[in-house]
C-alpha cells in the first residue's frame, strides 16, 4: 500500500475557531498563527509543495493574509454571482495581484 502525502496544506476552517468560545480571540488567532509556522517548515523541509488559507468568512482570510503570504486562498460561501460584496471583491484583485490566487 503506498503511503498518502499532502501536497497543499492549510489551516482548516480558522473563521469557525476564531469563533469559538474555547479561548479570548488573540490567543485563538496566535494558535493559527504557531500552526502556519509548522506549515512553513514543512514547506521548507520540501514535504509540502504549498501552503493556503480557506474559509467561509472572508475577512478572517483577508486578516490571516496580513500575517503571512499564502501561495493559494479559497473563499467558500462567501461570494455568489448574485452577492459579491466591493470589499470582497478588491481583496481578491489583491490577492491575485500577490499571487495567491
């Protein structure tokens, strides 16, 4: 049997733990922000090819790519051809012009 491994990596759902009532919202965010810096060495030790940020709250991805530069973001349930908020759309150009996108 051949063993899996990963080759885009993220933070899965952050909007929904910065939510949550566990801990005060800058620890939560400062645990994202440890996990990001084991993601980045796996990245540099070459046993990940990328590294990204996707959520259903937008704004939590925009505040996250502040703090680190991802190679990809996926926005989910926050865009639709009949809701497309001006923010939301500028921070897309943003993130294409970086190349995250």
């Amino acid at each position: 049997m051949q063993s899996y491994q990963a080759n885009s990596v993220s933070v899965h759902d952050p909007d929904e733990y910065l939510a949550s009532d566990a801990k005060g919202d800058s620890q939560r965010y400062q645990d994202i922000m440890n996990a990001y810096v084991a993601l980045k060495e796996l990245k540099a030790a070459g046993k990940v090819n990328s590294i990204g940020v996707g959520a259903k709250n937008w704004q939590v991805i925009a505040r996250i790519c502040q703090d680190i530069q991802p190679d990809w973001i996926m926005i989910a349930n926050s865009m639709t051809v009949h809701s497309h908020p001006k923010d939301l759309l500028g921070f897309i150009k943003r993130m294409k012009f970086q190349g995250s996108m």
